[in-house]
C-alpha cells in the first residue's frame, strides 16, 4: 500500500501560485470577460488550484476538506444573519417602517447636506448598536430610499452609509471587531477605543468634510420638486406613514446596546415588522409570509416608489449568501494549510523600523482580507504575526489593535467577496465596485496610520502615557 506523502509547509513559489492565479482570475472575469456575476465560479476555480498546491506539498484531501468547512463554519453566523436582513426589509416595508423613514427623510432633509447626514447620522447608529450591519440593514436601506428621491446617485448614497457604519464597528466597545483587535494585540478594550480616536476621529471628519462638499452638487434649484411631491403623495396613499413605525428601528437600536446577538435581534425586528404589517396595512398572515421569503412588491402604480420598494426576502439573499460561503471556504482554505503564514512571513523583513512595521501590517491585513474574505482573519493572522515585533519595539499593546482596525476592519466592505463586501451589496443594492469610490473612511483611515508609522506621531511606547495593560503586563499574566 502506497504511503502518504509527508506533510510540510507550502513553499512561497506555491504559495506565490495560488495568489497569482487568484489575482489574474479575477482580472479576467471583471476586465475582459465583464461577467461581475461569475465571481462564485471564480472563486471555486481559485479552491480548485488552492487544494491542488496543497495535495503537492502533502496536504490530504481530508486536511483540504478540513480548512473549507473551517471557513464554511466562519460564514455559517453571518450569512443567517444576511438571510434574515432580506426578511427584515420585506416586512418593514409593507409595515411603513421603511416608506415612513423614506417620507419623512424627503420632507425634511435638504439634498445638499444629505450626503453629510447619512454619514453622521450612520456613525451615531453604529456608534450606540456597535454593528455596521445592523445600521446598514436598518438605517442604511431607508437612506438608500431618500437618497433616491432627491436624486442622489445610489454609489454615493451607499459610500456614506458605509464610512459611517463602520466608525461605530470600529469604536463602539459593543462590536466584536473592537473586541477581537483589542483580544488579539493583548490591549485594554477602553485604551484601545481611545488609540483609535487619533486616526479614526481625524479620519471621520475628513470624510464628512469630503461628503458635506461632494453634496454641494445637489442643491435645492436642481432637484425636481414635483417628483418628490408625486413620491411623497405616493406614499402617503399607499403606506401607513406615522410616527409609530419608529418602534422597530428603536427596538433593534435598544436591543443591539443591550447586547443581543445580531442573528437574535434580526429575528424579533423581522416578527415585529410582520405584526405591523397585519395590524396597520391589513395584510394577512400569508401575504406576509410570502413577502418574507419572496420579498415585497410594491404596486403604487407610481414607477419610482415601485422600484425603490420591491425588493428584499430571504431568496434574494441567497446569491450573495451563497457568494459567502465559497469565498469564506477559500479563505479557511488557505488558512489551515499555512499558505497565508507563509505569504505574511515572506514580508517580515520590511518591519525594522516603525514605520515599515505600520506599513507591513496595514498592507498585510488587506492582503489577508482580499485572499481570506474576512476582515475578522485580517484582524487575527497579521496581529498574532507582529504582536512579537510591536513587544520588540516597546510599543503600547494599543498601537497593535490600532493599527490592526485602520486596515483589517476598515477595507472589508471594499472586498466584493468579502463578508463585509457582500453583506452591502445585498442590503443596500449597489456593486461593491460601484461605492468603492465614496467609501472615504476606508481609504483616510489606513492613510493615516501610515503616516503615523512614518512621523512616529502618537506611536506610544512603555511610559509615555498612562496605560491600563502593557505587553509585560501581558506576559506576567501568562507566566
């Protein structure tokens, strides 16, 4: 009987196989071929040459199979949790919840500070609920539909939405991104959240600055005022537009600060939408059951109201659902065997001075979240790589995690089959390529932090201020 072949660690030149191949794959598909909806087959091409360098170097198909259901089990939360976003629009659509925001939206917010608003008002959400996709489900989706009426292109309209969900992902103590960084680099949560201000804070401004201008094109004498009326009386006559249908947005608001679990507070917003539906709109339990797995369908006989609120249901998720599970078994793929520890420690050269250690983590995380489709890898592999390199240096644990959310936490809704990437584009509906432009903070955010590794601006080092944990702190504890 034939033995196995021994199992060693991937070499770079298969390891440098494996990435081209995804990289020119990709090009082909979105460039030369403009299938953008071949991505999947992309991806399982992308496996398909993964695992075989693998079985080359040892690797079983057990082992294979092993690293993709590791990465399946990844996706496994996120992805219900999308399916039930696509259950949540359907019902608080019929409920009012979503025309109510859309009408009062349009009645009192001016379209050349709406871009602003979006942003501001997206960051505060996040802020309190510490979730982007909470905000982007819920707030995200009725200013995709304000938006809309005053004319706002849907690309702009998203990048604002998702500069601001993503402060609060990064700075809110409640979201499991700031916890992993702050867990991974060995840092104090609160000492962490404070290190952030100082690229996050300057990063955040600079982008509502950026959305406060790029919304001067859109003043009052350009937008068609009778359009808005003939939306506005649209949905006056057809939904039920009232204060009320405030309570699901404020519940989920109460219920995310509260610490429930995302998958759990998609669920109750989802019955509490249906219950609004039957009790204001008359809809019965059938029709609501059909919305939730079909979506709904406006029938105002007005085009631009049908069109805004069509949509939703748990099978119109299924493709990006579907786009997730591939992309995250790709990535646990290459995680369980150790071509990604061997692309990052093929770098580790460039980290000699501070601001090359800065400049190789933000560039790694990205990598990590353009090869692994996770922004939590990107967060843990890089991180747990250099942590040894920010002790070496004397540098604040808080400096690691920092650095760690300017680049992993930040450029993952960039990814079009990352988590984050695919989770907009199914709720909000607009091509990750499309609002990649208008995504400011996640382009500010690692901008800064590099400048910071470069001018050793607010680099804090052991007894420059005042910290609740060190790195020997760290190691005290663990001896």
């Amino acid at each position: 009987m034939k033995e196995a072949k021994a199992k060693r660690k991937p070499g770079m030149i298969g390891v440098s196989i494996v990435f081209i191949f995804l990289i020119v794959a990709m090009s082909v598909q979105i460039f030369v071929l403009h299938a953008d909806w071949a991505t999947h087959i992309t991806l399982i091409f992308a496996t398909v040459v993964a695992a075989a360098v693998a079985m080359y170097y040892g690797y079983t198909w057990d082992d294979i199979q092993e690293g993709i259901l590791y990465g399946s089990n990844l996706a496994m939360l996120p992805m219900l949790i999308l399916m039930m976003v696509g259950v949540l629009i359907a019902t608080w659509i019929p409920a009012g919840v979503i025309p109510s925001l859309i009408f009062y939206g349009l009645k009192f917010i001016s379209p050349s500070m709406f871009l602003f608003s979006v942003a501001l008002v997206c960051s505060i959400a996040s802020l309190a609920t510490g979730s982007s996709w909470t905000t982007g489900a819920t707030f995200g989706v009725a200013f995709m539909g304000i938006g809309f009426g005053l004319g706002i292109p849907a690309a702009m309209t998203a990048g604002a939405v998702i500069s601001g969900s993503i402060f609060g992902d990064k700075m809110s103590p409640l979201s499991d991104s700031t916890n992993l960084a702050a867990g991974v680099a060995e840092a104090d949560l609160f000492d962490h959240i404070r290190s952030m201000m100082y690229t996050t804070g300057p990063a955040l401004v600079i982008s509502l600055i950026l959305y406060l201008i790029l919304g001067m094109r859109f003043s009052g004498a350009e937008i068609d005022i009778s359009a808005i009326n003939v939306i506005l009386e649209g949905l006056k006559a057809n939904y039920y537009i009232s204060p009320v249908t405030i309570i699901p947005p404020a519940i989920v608001v109460y219920l995310a600060v509260k610490k429930y679990g995302g998958l759990m507070v998609m669920v109750i917003a989802s019955l509490i939408g249906a219950a609004f539906a039957m009790i204001f709109q008359g809809y019965s339990l059938a029709s609501v059951m059909d919305f939730m797995n079909y979506g709904f369908v406006s029938d105002t006989g007005v085009a631009e109201i049908d069109a805004l609120l069509s949509r939703g249901g748990l099978q119109s998720m299924m493709w990006t659902v579907s786009l997730g599970f591939i992309a995250l078994s790709y990535g646990g793929l290459l995680e369980k065997t150790h071509m990604l520890e061997v692309l990052l420690g093929s770098i580790k050269g460039m980290v000699k001075t501070t601001g090359g250690l800065v400049m190789t983590h933000v560039m790694s995380s990205i990598f990590v979240n353009i090869f692994s489709a996770s922004q939590y890898m990107a967060i843990i592999i890089p991180g747990r790589m250099l942590v040894p390199v920010y002790k070496e240096k004397k540098l604040l644990p808080q400096v690691c995690s920092r650095v760690a959310e300017d680049s992993g936490t930040v450029t993952s809704p960039l990814v079009p089959w990352g988590l984050c990437g695919v989770f907009f584009t199914g709720a909000l509906g607009v091509a990750t390529m499309e609002y990649f432009p208008y995504v400011f903070l996640a382009f500010l955010a690692p901008i800064i932090t590099i400048i910071y590794g470069y001018t050793n601006k607010f680099m804090f080092v052991e007894g420059s201020i005042k910290s609740v944990r060190t790195y020997s702190d760290s190691d005290k504890l663990s001896s």
